[in-house]
C-alpha cells in the first residue's frame, strides 16, 4: 500500500475508494480519516456497549492482568517489520496498534464502536503518527491477501466457538500468503491442577463482568492452533504470560503463518 494513502487528507482509504456506497466519511482528523461503514443495527447497538467501556477498557484490563495483556501485545513486535502492512482485528483503544505504528507499521484498525476509535486516534494524536481506522464489522473487510500481519487481539474471544471459528477462517484470508496471523489472549488453564482452578476461576470473574454489560457472550476459553488448520494457518509458536509474572499462566501470545 502506498505509505500517502495514509499520510495525505485529499485522499480516502483504500476501502472506501473501491467501496463507496459501503462507508461514510465522519471526522477527518489532520492526516488521517475515519470512516464509518453502513453496519447492522445489531452491531450499532453492540458497538454501543463498546463506546460506554472505552474510556476505562484498557486501564481496567492493565490492573486486572497485571500488566500482563499489555505484554502479550508488546511481544509481538518483534513479529512486526517497519514497513509490514497490519491489520488489528476489533481494536479497541489500540495500545497494540500505536505500538506497531511506532515501530514503523503501516496500522490498519477496525472496530464497530466509534468510541474505542477515537480512543486509538487520541493516542495517536499524542505521538503524531498515522494509522488508518475504520468503523465496520470485520465480514465487511474484504481486502483479502492484503496484510503482511492481522492481529487478533482480546478479538476471537468476544464469539461463541462456531462463531469464532468462522470469524477466524474469514479474517485469515486477509494475510498474503506467507504473512503472519498474532493472536494475543486468554490461554486455556496450564500446569498442576491449582494453576488449572485458578485459571479458569480468574477468567470466567472477567468474563463475567463483559457478560453483564453486554460485551461478550458465555462461552469456554479457546484453544486457538487447534481452530488453524481449518483456517488455512500454520501454528508457530506460543508465549505464555503469568499472572504477576509468577503466578498461574493466564494469557497467551500465539504466532501462526498463512499456508
């Protein structure tokens, strides 16, 4: 993609180019434009939920974690070249998309709430640099073999299983071929049997409290590479995370590649 799409206002993303009739432009914003695509009123209300939580949703999830969901994210950028296109699936206030951006990515967003958003444009604001966000649920995203990198962070575990599992096959087909597919996230319970109840007990509190403002639906934590083959991914490698560095394992960041 060439780096002025991103950097120039006389310009619109790639997407709303080829897709006119699809998106709205809503708040151009210095170098870059967000856009709002035409999406189901299911998700307006969604996306609804996700604006009330912007304001703490990462603040909250640094406490919770001990700071661990922010280092599954910083992890991978050494899977990140400057240059590599990346794509973050269902960003949300985008402290992982900042990042890449830093190190020199050209970040794509998308999310369905214009909150979360504007969250990601704030911090980018602070740091002047460019990203391209988009309002619109991922089945609208159709810029397949695209990506050098799709980042499927805290995303996947928003569906129930057969609803992630094509919600995985679908966002894989934007990774060229080759390219990588992260997924930072809960890990399913490792290790004696007290790691394993405190694991699950300290995840489901969570998940319980998404489940009771409308965020996320009920379901087990996934196991992720064994959903790859199936979307067309190869499994690479797994990093654990610790709760307090310690503790039970409770997060996880997986690298797969596109077959």
């Amino acid at each position: 993609m060439n780096q002025n799409a991103f950097r120039s206002p006389g310009k619109l993303c790639c997407d709303v180019a080829k897709h006119p009739q699809r998106y709205q432009t809503i708040q151009p914003t210095g170098n870059r434009r967000v856009t709002s695509s035409k999406i189901s009123e299911k998700d307006k209300a969604l996306g609804r939920n996700y604006d009330r939580a912007a304001w703490f949703y990462e603040k909250s999830a640094k406490i919770y974690s001990t700071n661990q969901i922010r280092k599954t994210k910083q992890y991978q950028m050494q899977h990140i070249e400057p240059g590599d296109t990346v794509l973050y699936l269902g960003a949300g206030a985008g402290e992982d998309a900042v990042m890449a951006a830093r190190h020199g990515a050209k970040v794509t967003c998308i999310d369905i709430s214009q909150g979360m958003l504007e969250q990601v444009q704030k911090k980018l604001d602070e740091e002047n640099l460019s990203a391209e966000l988009v309002c619109v649920n991922a089945y609208d995203h159709d810029r397949i073999g695209h990506y050098d990198v799709v980042a499927a962070n805290y995303f996947l575990n928003v569906f129930r299983r057969d609803d992630m599992a094509k919600m995985m096959a679908h966002t894989a087909t934007f990774v060229r071929d080759g390219g990588k597919y992260l997924i930072a996230d809960v890990s399913t319970a490792q290790g004696n049997p007290l790691a394993k109840a405190f694991n699950i007990f300290y995840l489901k509190l969570a998940m319980g409290s998404f489940w009771l403002m409308g965020l996320v639906p009920w379901h087990e934590n996934y196991d992720y590479p064994a959903f790859f083959s199936d979307a067309g991914l190869n499994w690479e490698h797994t990093e654990y995370f610790r709760f307090a560095k310690k503790g039970p394992i409770l997060f996880q960041s997986i690298v797969a590649r596109r077959c």
